[in-house]
C-alpha cells in the first residue's frame, strides 16, 4: 500500500472552506492526498444583516453552517474536524493580551 501524504485546511467559519478552497480541496484529492478541514468557529455569526433585520436574530442555530458545510463536501473524501467554538468567544481570545 503506497503512503499518501495529508494536506490539512484550517478555516475560521463553516461556509469558508466550500466558498474560498473547495476547488483546490478537490485538486488535493484528486492527487491522492488524505484532506483534513479544521474548521474553527461553529458559524453562529453567520447570519446575512438582511435576514438578522426579517427576524430580528442576531445568530443563527449552530447547527445551520455546520450542516451546509457537510453537504458541501459530502461526496468528497475528506475527514471534516469542528472545533465549534462561538465566533464571540474567538474574537474575545484574540484581542486579549
């Protein structure tokens, strides 16, 4: 059995992996190469500032992004990693000094 060599993308939001890099994900793929996506934040923030003013929701459910981004990829061989972090708490993280 030949040794395949793993590519690992790391993401801040759910959706970020299919709209920026699905394309060069596939590539990988298609070269052989074992796809880990680390995807950092659970995409509650991911909510478009018409539908926050329709609803009148600041987030949306955890579940929503973390869902499309499954889809997105479900017929690709890759292992999908969700660390699920609230983006508010990220954000909090990174301007602490």
């Amino acid at each position: 059995m030949q040794n395949k060599t793993k590519a690992v993308f790391v993401f801040a939001h759910p959706d970020d992996a299919e709209i920026t890099s699905y394309g060069t994900i596939r590539n990988y793929l298609d070269k052989g190469y074992y796809v880990d996506l680390v995807i950092i934040t659970n995409g509650n923030n991911g909510i478009s500032v018409t539908e926050k003013e329709k609803t009148g929701n600041l987030y949306i459910e955890n579940d929503v992004r973390k869902s499309e981004t499954l889809n997105s990829f479900k017929d690709l061989d890759v292992n999908i990693i969700f660390l699920d972090i609230p983006q508010e708490v990220l954000i909090t993280l990174l301007f602490i000094k």
